[in-house]
C-alpha cells in the first residue's frame, strides 16, 4: 500500500469514527474542496464543514473501497447512508472522490455524486421535480453555504 492510500483510509476509517479533528489533519493547509453542495472550499471551511457534518449526524453510516493512489493522485468510491437533516428523509449517496496530494497531504478533494438522485431522496417529490435544475442546484449551495458560515461564526477556530 502506498503512503498516499494510506492517508486515504486514514481519512475514510477516521470519517466512519466521526473524528473530524483526524480528518481535518490529513489536509494540506492550501487544500481546495469541492463537490455539488459546497463549492471550493478553503482549507478552514473544508474542516468546519466535516465538523458540522459530523456533529449534526447522528445516524451517518460510511464505507469506502477501491482506494488506489500513487505519489501524485488518489481516488476511491465511498458510500454514506444517512438521515438528511433538514427534510429528516433516508439518503444513500454514492461517491467518486478524486485526490491530489502535496507534502503527504491531500491537497485537492473533489467529490462527484449525482446530484439528482440525492436531491430526489433528500427532498422527495421536490427533488424528484427540480432536482435536474441548475436553479434548484445554486439554491441548494447557497443553504448550504450560508449554514457552514452561521456554523464557522459559532467556532472561532474557524474563522479566517
């Protein structure tokens, strides 16, 4: 196993335990993340963002396969099952991470999902009818935007 998989199952086994802290330290401080919901992150945000997560779920289930990495990228499938906070609604949401690495840190996380099929499950029929739509994906970004700043203005460890 390179060292670079390593750091991908030590961020994965460390999400399953909702340990954010390991998380959070197996980002570079220059680190960028994205996926449909949040946007380029920085790396304070990035960390607020699995510490909100993680503390507001209390029935996340997570597992992670396919791990490869080499000195430069990495990549793995993971899986959450979970209770969607706002619409208390049931979600799987499969997902392709993509890694880039930078002083055996990642440096660059990018999550792909397909935002419809999540949107459907998280907001039933209103997901199921605008789900697809670019308004409904921007709505959705600002919510979530505007809940990790509220959530950062509550953690001073946080704030830029």
């Amino acid at each position: 196993m390179t060292k670079n998989e390593e750091l991908i199952h030590r961020f994965y086994s460390s999400f399953q335990k909702k340990d954010y802290k390991t998380m959070q330290a197996c980002y570079s401080e220059k680190v960028i993340f994205s996926d449909d919901v949040f946007r380029s992150l920085s790396y304070k945000e990035v960390c607020a963002m699995w510490h909100m997560l993680l503390t507001s779920s209390s029935d996340l289930a997570l597992t992670f396969e396919d791990v490869t990495a080499d000195e430069l990228n990495g990549s793995c499938r993971w899986t959450a099952v979970y209770t969607f906070t706002l619409t208390k609604r049931n979600v799987t949401n499969r997902i392709q991470a993509q890694f880039k690495f930078e002083n055996a840190k990642i440096s660059v996380h990018t999550d792909a999902f397909n935002f419809h099929r999540w949107a459907r499950q998280a907001f039933g029929m209103t997901g199921l009818i605008l789900g697809w739509t670019p308004f409904f994906r921007r709505k959705v970004q600002a919510t979530a935007r505007q809940r990790l700043h509220a959530f950062i203005e509550k953690h001073p460890e946080y704030a830029r």
